[in-house]
C-alpha cells in the first residue's frame, strides 16, 4: 500500500456547483489531505468568497482560530467552518484560489484537529494568505466531506479538489520509541 | 514531472503518558522528512520542542514564527542561547483538554554540505496557529528526531507519523 494515494477528484463541470463533496470516504487511511483550487460565482461586487466545510453532513461542532494576510495588514479571528477564501466577482479572470486541509486520524474515535493553508491572489494588486487550526468535536469517523460557499453562490466551472489519502507504516529500519 | 513519492519510515499511537518520542536510524535515501503530529497533552498548555541527531544546544537553532490567537496577529524571532530555539509551536501548543496538530517538513534532511530547513504548522483550535521556520545549524545529515513537550508528557493517544519524500 502506497503512503500517500489519490482517493478521487472532483472536477467543477459547465454551470459550477453549490457544492464540491467527497462521499464513502474509505476508512482505511491514517490521514486526510484535500486540495482544492477553486473560484466562485459571487456576483461582480465582491473581490472572494469563503469556503465553509462540513464534515458527514453536520455542520454543527466546529471551532477554528485564523491568522491572515493582505500584503499590508494582519489579523486572527476565531470563527467555526471557514476554510479559506477564493477568488470571486471582481476577481481576475481565470485565476483561482488554492486550499490545502490535512485531518490527521479521521477515521479514529478522538475529536479531529485539523490544519488549513488557503492562499487567495489577484493579479499582484491584492491577495489574502490564510492559515487556520481548526476542530471538529465529534468522535464520529469521517465518511463525508462538503465544501460550500459562505454566501451560497456556486463553484466555477474548472475548480478542482482532489482527495488524498495517508497511510502510516514502516520501511523496518527506522525506529520509534 | 513526477509527484513527490511518499515512504511511510515508523508511526507510534501512545498506550500511555510519554515524555519524549524519538524517530532514529532513520535512512538517508529520502530527500525531505514529512512528520504529522495528532497529540494531547499532559496538562496545561506546554511547547512541544523538537532535537535533531540528540543536539541540545539552544544556539544550534534558530527560529522565526508568525502566529494569532483569534484575537490578534503576533510574531517572533529566537536566537542564542534561547529555549524557544528548538519549539514547534506557540499557541498551536498540546494540552490535556483539546487535541492539537503539527505537521513538520525538514528539507533536504540528508544532505551533508548544508544547514538544515525545516516549517512546522502548529493547531490547536482551541488556542491559536502557528507557522514556523527553523533552521538546524549543521551540515550533518539527520538521523534522528526527538520530540516532547518541553515541560510535560504527551498524553495516551497520541500519534506520530514519519515519512520520507523522494
């Protein structure tokens, strides 16, 4: 077994999507890792647009704390299911924004801290950079995993999540103790 | 171009309260060193400090962060004869209460003609995030990695991970 294989991507067809979600995500992995590079339709007022995750179709028990850059400002936050932000409206075109989660033991009994890098860029005249610990308090495994706009709007056509899982093991000549 | 290869080196979940975990012989086949850290701690909010090849000399690191707590952005720099040298984490810390997670990258870890890199995202939700970047002053190759908190134990169910990326 592979440490690190591909579960599945999703890729945003013609006409975009109200959500990107990974269903029957097998239990055999250590970890998770999603990617996901995405742009959304927020109407053309709005420069980005939050992305909000939702493990096993619960919304509820979650906690993260953010730190965030624009290039000229710093700023941390506490809020719940944010994940990032992406590109939108006025946006430049066809550029989109990059997320990164990792959920160590997903599928275990514990609760599930989780890490986030997002990175939101415009074309050098702006650009957000993102990084946030999150939790989820619930010691259901993860079999599902939805990525929403905060505003409701839809995920562009070519935005992609793709899907990672995690096997630890032991090549037999490293030690741990 | 091909992805980077992953190798899954050794993994410990702790059956009972730790204070130092220690990856060693590790091979020098890899290019990078990827280290997941899922931990509890002891008890109250404590650092977890990370030793490369048994060095325990705070100057032989040094160390740059940027971190927020939810309420305001911070950063810091450490050098010298500083314990904060060798920490992973600020807010992104290990307790009793709340699970937290580190993931560590050290690059190049075998590579004998330079000092060796290495960032750490450190997350506890309940507290802060933390980005870090340290440097082991040595041209050495790695060959073992000492984790702990730096004042208490890791708790029962705690998980580390290596792996090795080529």
């Amino acid at each position: 077994m592979a440490a690190k294989e591909l579960i599945t991507t999703v890729t945003v067809g013609a006409g975009g999507a109200a959500s990107i979600d990974f269903t029957s995500i097998p239990q055999t992995y250590t970890d998770l890792v999603l990617v996901l590079s995405g742009r959304t339709s927020r109407p053309s007022t709005a420069f980005g647009d939050t992305v909000n995750i939702a493990f096993n179709g619960s919304t509820a028990s979650f906690s993260n704390r953010l730190l965030e850059g624009n290039g000229s400002s710093a700023y941390s936050e506490i809020g719940t299911r944010a994940i990032g932000y992406l590109p939108a409206g006025v946006a430049t075109a066809n550029t989109f924004g990059s997320i990164s989660l990792t959920i160590p033991n997903y599928a275990g009994s514990a609760n599930k801290s989780y890490s986030v890098d997002s990175v939101h860029e415009n074309n050098a005249s702006s650009g957000i950079s993102d990084i946030i610990a999150g939790l989820w308090s619930s010691s259901a495994a993860i079999t599902s995993i939805s990525l929403t706009s905060n505003t409701g709007y839809n995920f562009v056509q070519h935005s992609t999540a793709s899907l990672y899982g995690f096997n630890k093991g032991s090549d037999g000549v490293t030690t741990v103790a | 171009m091909p992805s980077p290869k992953y190798t899954a080196l050794a993994n410990i979940t702790l059956g009972s309260t730790t204070s130092t975990v220690t990856f060693g012989s590790i091979p020098s086949t890899y290019r990078d060193l990827y280290i997941v850290i899922d931990a509890l701690g002891s008890g109250g909010a404590d650092d977890v400090v990370m030793q490369i090849n048994g060095d325990t000399t705070y100057s032989n690191y040094i160390r740059t962060l940027i971190t927020g707590n939810g309420t305001s952005p911070d950063w810091a720099s450490y050098s010298g004869a500083n314990a904060n040298t060798v920490k992973l984490t600020y807010y992104g810390s290990v307790i009793s209460a709340e699970r937290a997670n580190i993931q560590v990258h050290v690059l190049d870890y075998s590579a004998t003609n330079k000092h060796k890199t290495y960032l750490a995202r450190a997350n506890r939700a309940g507290s802060g995030v933390d980005a870090n970047v340290s440097r082991w002053v040595n041209t050495s190759a790695i060959t073992s990695v000492l984790l702990k908190p730096a004042g208490s134990s890791f708790a029962t169910g705690s998980t580390f991970t290596l792996y090795g990326v080529k």
